[in-house]
C-alpha cells in the first residue's frame, strides 16, 4: 500500500513547505512591525525586509496590509487561547482549601496568559490602535476576552453548585475576578514589565481573598445575618 508521500510528488511537498515557511515568516516580522511601528507607521516594505521576503510575497499571501493585520492577531490569539484553555483545565473544582488552590490558579492564569509575550503584545495592540481602528480587533472581541469569562463563569457555577461559593451573576463573577487578578499587575503589564514570581503570588493572594469575601458562604452569611454576627463578636 502507498504512503501519501508516495503518492504527492515531492516536487510538491516541498513547494507546499516552502509556502508554509513564508506565511510563518512574514506572521512573525509582522508582528514585530506592528508591535513597534503600529498599524498605520507599519509598512509592507518593512515586513518584507523583516521577513526576508520580496513585498510582492507578501501581497501574494494577504493582498493588503489589513489583511495581514488580522491575520497577526488571529494567530496571536489563537496561541493564547490554546494556553488559555490548557489553564483553565487546572482550575480547582474540589478544594480543601479554596484560597490556596484559588491563589495558585491566579498565578498560573497571570503568569501564562495575562504577563507572557503573547499577552503583552494583544494589549499593546489593543491600547494603541484599538480606538482607531476598532473594525481590526473584531475577532478578538468575539474570541479573547468572551470566551474566557464564558468559561471561567461555568467554573464557578461548578464552585456554587457544590456550596464553595455563593453567587448569583456567574458572569459578573467572572468579569471581576478577572478585574481583581489583573489590578495590581495592570501597572507594570501596561509598560511591558514583567512581574517577578513574589509580585504575582502577592497579586492573585489579595484578588482571591477580596473574591472570597465577597461570594464565599461565610460572607454571604454575615450579610444576611448582621445581627447573628453582631451576637457572635459579642
């Protein structure tokens, strides 16, 4: 029986390697350019350089500089996604110790996906062209930040059903325990800094326990209860 190398000429293999190769080169300078240079100051002749490819090489894979655009944050996008995903796997469904096993997932979170390269370079993106050309980021609006409330919402409503938590919104829960994990590293992140490992325990230690306080049973109960509470300090 043939291999399917023996039947596609190598001829053709090769040529489609070499294509392969090209479109990974020219993602890769473009992104660079456009990190340092910004959608509009980014040029097709400095990605061509960058990518050491002729510029009609690059118009041959994406007709025009937009295109291109999109498809750098798509693929950046796709990348984070996939560690994303492979994060949110670790998220701590049974728990003895809520804050603990809450704390260590924030940091994986922080350190993979918020502080890595391709993090930094989707928030670059976003805060200095997001506003003017807002069309470019469409897709990842619909599959960046979407999609991770969506799934950490689910996570959480796992956390309830099992009486570890008490919320009522699993989304808006969602939205700020992200809000929370990100705001004392949102200084730095934004200069493109990168947090040590005692900044970003010390970061996800106060966002969980300020979550905690906030949907955990214990704080639920003092808020129902007031005077239970007040009893109780007595």
């Amino acid at each position: 029986m043939k291999s399917l190398n023996d039947t596609v000429p190598k001829t053709s293999v090769h040529s489609q390697r070499g294509q392969c190769a090209k479109r990974l080169s020219i993602l890769e300078a473009a992104a660079e350019v456009f990190c340092r240079q910004g959608f509009a100051g980014a040029s097709i002749d400095e990605i061509a350089a960058e990518a050491c490819v002729s510029r009609q090489t690059v118009y041959n894979h994406y007709r025009e500089k937009e295109n291109l655009f999109t498809a750098v944050v798509e693929d950046v996008m796709d990348r984070a996604n996939a560690m994303l995903f492979s994060i949110l796997s670790t998220f701590p469904e049974n728990s003895d110790n809520l804050e603990d096993d809450l704390t260590a997932f924030a940091v994986r979170l922080s350190r993979n996906c918020i502080c890595n390269q391709d993090g930094k370079f989707l928030r670059r993106l976003v805060h200095s062209e997001g506003e003017r050309y807002p069309h470019l980021f469409e897709s990842w609006r619909q599959h960046g930040p979407g999609k991770i409330g969506t799934a950490l919402a689910a996570l959480f409503a796992r956390l309830a059903h099992k009486g570890l938590l008490q919320i009522d919104d699993f989304d808006v829960a969602a939205r700020q325990f992200l809000a929370l994990v990100n705001a004392d590293l949102q200084m730095s992140t934004l200069f493109g800094a990168t947090p040590t490992e005692e900044e970003l325990e010390s970061a996800a230690r106060n966002a969980v326990q300020t979550f905690l306080r906030a949907y955990s049973g214990a704080a639920v109960d003092r808020k129902v209860h007031p005077a239970a509470t007040k009893a109780v300090s007595a």
